[in-house]
C-alpha cells in the first residue's frame, strides 16, 4: 500500500466483506432482529466509506 487512501480502501473492502457476512449468518441462524439491524448498519457505513475513497482515488486526491 502506497498510501492513506490505498489502506482505508482495503479496510473499507475488509470490513463490508465481514459485516456483510455477519449479516447474513445472524440471518440465516434467526439471530435477533435487533442484531441483524445492527449488522446491516454497519456494512452499509463501510459500503459509503468504500464509495468515498473509490471517488477521492480516482479524483487524484493525495493521501
């Protein structure tokens, strides 16, 4: 990783693949619905995070 943006991509990246899959493990175990809300919740936070870096990068932005 060259720079900032590079690593919180790839964070962003990691943290949707974990959540998302949280996700759906509390959903397919009929896990409480209070905890599958939370779940999505936070995919979807690193779902924008991820499109903002994907913008900032291919803008050019340093860091």
């Amino acid at each position: 990783m060259r720079s900032a943006l590079s690593l919180r991509l790839a964070l962003a990246v990691l943290g949707v693949l974990l959540w998302a899959g949280a996700s759906l493990w509390v959903a397919a175990a009929g896990g409480p619905a209070w905890l599958l809300l939370l779940t999505a919740f936070v995919a979807v936070g690193f779902v924008v995070d991820l499109v903002v870096v994907a913008r900032r990068k291919r803008r050019g932005e340093p860091g």
